[in-house]
C-alpha cells in the first residue's frame, strides 16, 4: 500500500514508524520530537514549539527519516485525518 504526505509517496510495506509529533526547542538549544501527549501534559516555559510534524522511520537501517512539518496542530490533525481516509480506501 502506499500513501501520500505533503506529496510524497510512501510505501507503507517499507515503513517501521509513523507518529505525530511536537518538535520542540530546550532552553539549551537541543531541539528534539517528542510525542504530542508529552507536550500537551509536560511542555512549559523551558521549551518552545517549533513546529507540529508527522514522522517517517523506515524499516531499512541508514535510511533518512522523514518529517513532514506544520505550522499549527489544526493544519497536523488535517493531514492525520487525510491518511486515515487513505488508509480506510
């Protein structure tokens, strides 16, 4: 099966993982993704949200992951309830 992000084509069969997440900037610099529950219950004012993401790991070891970014979590809730329609076609 595959799917389209952002107009990409993905190959579900070659897939390891797939999540939303919140890309995130600690005080210290260190920006990281973490899952949207740790920073809808955790986030405070030690980190800044840099974007909303659905994240892309391949199965294949070396393989770049891939990150589709979005500005705002409406836009992110948007392109998840996109890949459900795909994923029920």
């Amino acid at each position: 099966m595959k799917i389209m992000i952002q107009n990409e084509t993905v190959r579900l069969e070659e897939v390891g993982q797939l999540y939303p997440a919140a890309i995130i900037r600690y005080a210290d610099g260190t920006v990281t993704q973490i899952s949207l529950e740790w920073y809808d219950e955790m986030a405070n004012n030690d980190v800044e949200l840099l974007h909303y993401a659905i994240c892309i790991h391949y199965k294949e070891e070396g393989r770049e992951p891939l990150v589709f970014s979005y500005e705002d979590r409406s836009k992110l809730e948007e392109a998840i309830g996109q890949l459900v329609s795909q994923f029920r076609s």
